[in-house]
C-alpha cells in the first residue's frame, strides 16, 4: 500500500520544507510555500523505453556516433542551437504570454516535413491548432496533434506512433498520475519532465518543452527544470513591437552566446536575416541625440540607434531614466561626462531610449551613448553615416572594444561612412581592407573635440 506524507514547496523556486513557513530561505518570497501530497510506493516508478540494460563501461569502448542535426526548416533556429537539433536533446523555450512560443513550436512542426512530429499541447484544442496552422499558411502530412495532458496517456500515443520529433505545449500542463498533487506543481514538473528526459535519452527523440515564466520574468517551477535540459532559449520582445529574440542560455551542443530575431507578422514569426538593417531608422534628416552603436549581441554584429533627450529639470530632481540600457551604467557614464569632460547635466532630465525595443547590455555601446547625450545636450545632430564602438572607463579613457574587426566590418557592409573607436584599439587590426574611415580617440574630451569642433 502506498504511503503518503505532506510536504511544503516554494512555488517560486522550488525549495522543499517538511512544515509551512512563511518566508522562503532560498528566494527571500513571501507565502509561496504550498502543501503537496507525495505518495511513496515500493515498485519502481522509473520506466524503460528500451529492452537494452545499461551496464558501466570503459570510457575507450564507447563507440562515439557521429549522427548529423535535423535541422528545422528555420535558419535562425538552426544558428543558435548550433546546427540543429541533436538526436536526444531536451529542449526548453520560455518566455512571456502571446511572444510566440507556441507559434514557433508550431511553425517547426509544420515544417518538418521529413519527419513524423508529434505535437502534444496541454493548452489548445485540435481545432485551434488547426486554426493557427492554416493562418501560417503551412502543412505537414507527418504532423500529429494530441490534445493531452496525463503522461501516461501521452506514452501509449507516443510508442503506437513513434514519432521523430516530440513538441510539449506547456511542461506546467503535464501531470502524472504517481503523485497526488494537481498540474503544474513543482513535484509533477519535476516528475514530467524526468520522465521525458529519459524518454528522450534512450530513444534518440529529440523533445520541445514550452515552460512558463513567473513574475519576475525567470521560468517558472524549479530550477531543476532548467538543470536536466539540454538546452535552455529566452524569447524576448516588447508586445508593443513586432521584433522578437530568442536567446540561447544554456546549450550542451552549441554556443550560448548565439541569438535570432524575429519579426511577428500575421503569418507568424519571420526570420529577420539582417537586423542591423531594420532596426536603424531610415531617414534622410539628421537628428540631435541620435547615434549608431556597434555592438555585438551573443557572437553576432548589431548595429542599433541609441536615442537621448536631455532637457532643463521640469521639477526639483532631475530624472534619469533608461530604455533598453542598464539604468546605473547611464548614471555612471553622466558622472563621467560631468567629471571628465566639465559638462554640468546635474540638474538636466537625461531620458535615454534603445530604438526597436532591444535591451543591450555590450559595454562597447557606452561610446555611442555618451555621443548622443552630447548631442541632445548641445542641439547639434551627428551625421547619420557615423557610428560608435567602444567602451568608456571611469577615467574618461575610451577603453578598447572586444572583435572590433566584426563591429568594423558590419558598419562598412551597410555603409556607413565613419566610426569611432577606441585608439588602444589598432594592434592586430588591419584596417586598410575597410573602406570605412576610422578614427581612433583615447579620451571622452578628444570625442568631443572630434565631433563638434567645426561648431
């Protein structure tokens, strides 16, 4: 007979408790701790999708299978996973409400069409999704929709179809009939998901997992969740923009610095191949407070618009406010300019605005931030053909910006006539292949002389 216990859960982090307490010890929450029922058996709840026994052996015996990736029909995917999927791989997408995690998780199996993918979602009905598939526009004779969430069902549909590809729409729908607790509870996401792990291991099926994210914008349930996967992507993106990231945070496969963007349209997610492009303004007027930056966003050149209004305080404490870029680093590079440069924006408002809706976090963008803090505070525009790249140190000195042979070469692919960077820059740089002027300045005062110096 089976016996049963209560235990207490942290619904936020998943911290485990044998009585109630208030404040979590390990995320500092208030009231998130939550009575489960666990029931305990003798038999053995672990079961083998193979008849193969796994047995130690030396590391010199193990034969390495070399199999390709299957690729996803998306190039952007396929970049930051690091050539596609891996047979086996357990793969998480989390992000905000209606960013398009479902979308993309339909997209990639209607577009597999090389492979038998079966589609399990916890959320819609069969004819909802058929809805959004035909809104797409796409179809996939191998595509199999399951409206589904007790494990133990999902496997008896899973070995009578044996499906190639598995996609789960959303691990905090799934529940297992072993423990007494309802869906979405730390013990049954930790249950659900052990359960698909080793599905996938022994079979080679590569499974999706869409997990949700709590409040503070962290996937929710436990942190396990995000341990056992293979890979972990971030979708980001504003609802008031139609530009969309995915970010890589863990990859065993590939790199975690890697990172897509997308355009949400009414056909669903299109990849965006040139982003640069589209997130700088195309206008023919020059602007005060408005300069390019050349950053680099995991292993991949972005050049993005950085906006500035600085004006007279309206109130008796000036405001520092920032979108898209870290909130203190702009009141450190205030304090630089006011130190360094002997420009008095102590009693300015300083509003400052990342173009797109992307947040940048690339400490190579300071220089292009300081530029257009100068020229909203002195109303003179920056030629539109400029752009930035370098990083400004509490000293005033322009330090040197890391792969500044790739910030160089995406400027000059798109055009751009001019570029500052740091003058500690210039060894090992060939700079005679760009057709790009460079100009190389080693103080923020020597950047102001540069740029403002015929007004």
């Amino acid at each position: 007979m089976a016996k049963s216990k209560s235990v207490y859960f942290c619904q936020n982090c998943g911290a485990e408790s044998a009585k109630w307490i208030g404040r979590c010890p390990a995320c500092n929450e208030w009231n998130t701790y939550v009575e489960q029922v666990v029931s305990k058996t003798k038999t053995s709840t672990q079961v083998s999708f193979t008849e193969e026994k796994q047995l130690p052996q030396k590391i010199f015996d193990i034969k390495s299978e070399k199999k390709g990736r299957i690729s996803t029909g998306i190039n952007e995917l396929d970049r930051i996973l690091g050539g596609g999927l891996v047979y086996g791989s357990l793969i998480l997408i989390g992000g905000e409400p209606g960013i398009g995690k479902s979308t993309l998780a339909l997209q990639v199996a209607l577009k597999l069409n090389q492979h038998k993918v079966l589609y399990i979602s916890g959320e819609e009905s069969p004819q909802q999704i058929k809805l959004r598939a035909e809104r797409l526009k796409l179809n996939n004779e191998n595509c199999f929709i399951l409206s589904e969430t007790l494990l133990e069902n999902i496997y008896t549909h899973v070995i009578n179809i044996k499906p190639d590809i598995i996609i789960v729409d959303s691990i905090q729908t799934l529940y297992t009939d072993k423990l007494e607790s309802s869906a979405g509870t730390v013990s049954q996401i930790k249950e659900t998901a052990a359960s698909l792990l080793k599905y996938a291991k022994e079979t080679g099926t590569p499974v999706f997992l869409i997990g949700h994210i709590n409040k503070e914008g962290n996937l929710a349930g436990p942190k396990v969740l995000e341990h056992v996967v293979d890979t972990v992507l971030q979708f980001e993106g504003d609802h008031n923009n139609m530009y969309r990231i995915l970010r890589t945070t863990k990859n065993r496969f590939g790199s975690t610095s890697e990172l897509g963007m997308f355009e949400m349209n009414n056909n669903g997610l299109v990849e965006v191949a040139d982003p640069s492009q589209v997130l700088i303004t195309q206008t023919n007027e020059n602007l005060s407070g408005t300069t390019i930056a050349s950053t680099i966003n995991g292993v991949r050149p972005l050049l993005l618009e950085i906006q500035a209004l600085v004006s007279s305080a309206a109130y008796g404490t000036p405001q520092r406010s920032s979108t898209g870029f870290d909130n203190r680093r702009l009141g450190m590079l205030l304090a630089v300019l006011e130190k360094r440069a002997g420009f008095r924006l102590g009693q300015k408002d300083v509003f400052l605005n990342v173009a797109g809706g992307i947040k940048i976090d690339d400490p190579a963008s300071d220089l292009a931030v300081i530029a257009s803090v100068l020229s909203s505070n002195l109303d003179i525009p920056i030629d539109k053909t400029v752009c930035f790249a370098g990083e400004v140190g509490l000293t005033g000195e322009i330090r040197p910006a890391n792969r500044i042979e790739q910030r160089i070469g995406e400027a000059n692919k798109l055009g751009f006539k001019k570029i500052y960077i740091s003058g500690y820059n210039s060894k090992g740089v060939d700079m005679s292949k760009y057709k790009i002027q460079i100009v190389k300045v080693a103080k923020v005062e020597e950047l102001f002389r540069s740029l403002f110096k015929k007004n």
